[in-house]
C-alpha cells in the first residue's frame, strides 16, 4: 500500500511526497491512511466526503495538510470545494478546483471558472432554465436517485465528522 511506498522512497532518499486521495474519498475509515502514516498529505473532496463539515473534520483528525480536489462538477459543486478550502486554517498547496472550466455549459449564469489561479467564494445560484435544459433523461434521474437512497443507507448514522 501507500505506507510501503512512502517508505521505500525515504529510505532511497527520494523526496517525493505522498497524496493520498482515493484512500480517503473511497475508504470506510477515511482517516486510515493518515494513522497508518501512509502519506504526506490528503486530497479531499466536499461532497463523497458527506459535504463540508464532514470533510473538515475529517482533515482536522487526519492532522496532515489538505488539498481541496473536485470531481467534474458544475459550479453548485464546486463552490462546496471552495467553501471547504476557504474554511481550511491552513491551504500550502494548490487545490484542484478549476474543472468548470472543462464545461461548455454549466447550470449557473455566472460559472464558476479560474481567473488569475483564483475562484470567487460563495453561494452559487443554479438557474431554473438552464437545470430544465440541462436536466438528464428520467431513466437516468431514477438511476441517481435509486443509487443515492442506497448511499444514505449506507451512510446512516455514520456521522462522526458531523
């Protein structure tokens, strides 16, 4: 795992720091990898982590430094992102919150998109319009909403970072 490999490269005396990312978003015991001293840093997204709050708590007991990461979000999304690392005490590295620029449509007037290497915080507004053009076919919908009602399910009374 990340911990053998993070070892080998110190004992070669090669500096190459360790992120952890899957190992914390995908994980039962998100915090795993920062007891097992397996990595050098945490990547974090807001919501696989259960939103905000949770992803806060999470990088206060992993005791390590943060990245703020995004999936491909639209900018309801990726304000949570910039939300999380805005209430991080302490933000060293850059985080990976530009992918709305990757879209050629977003479902807010005023997409949330890099100028200068910074993105504004706060609240972003979805625009009724643009979420009716946008919306996924009905199938799909009831895939997402089937998948989430299994998720919750899962998830219940799993809130220890709340």
């Amino acid at each position: 795992g990340l911990a053998s490999v993070r070892a080998r490269l110190a004992a070669a005396g090669t500096p190459v720091r360790i992120a952890a990312d899957e190992s914390v978003r995908k994980a039962e015991d998100p915090l795993r990898v920062a007891r097992a001293g397996a990595a050098d840093l945490i990547v974090v997204k807001a919501a696989p982590l259960g939103g905000v709050r949770r992803a806060l708590g999470i990088v206060r007991e992993a005791g390590l430094p943060a990245v703020v990461s995004s999936a491909l979000d639209t900018s309801v999304g990726l304000a949570a992102g910039v939300a999380l690392a805005a209430a991080l005490p302490d933000l060293p590295h850059a985080c990976g919150l530009g992918t709305g620029a990757l879209f050629a449509h977003d479902v807010a007037r005023s997409p949330l998109v890099p100028s200068g290497g910074c993105l504004p915080v706060g609240p972003v507004t979805p625009d009724p319009e643009l979420l009716a053009e946008y919306a996924a076919p009905a199938e799909r919908r009831a895939w997402w909403l089937d998948r989430l009602r299994r998720c919750h399910a899962l998830l219940e009374g799993r809130s220890r970072f709340s």
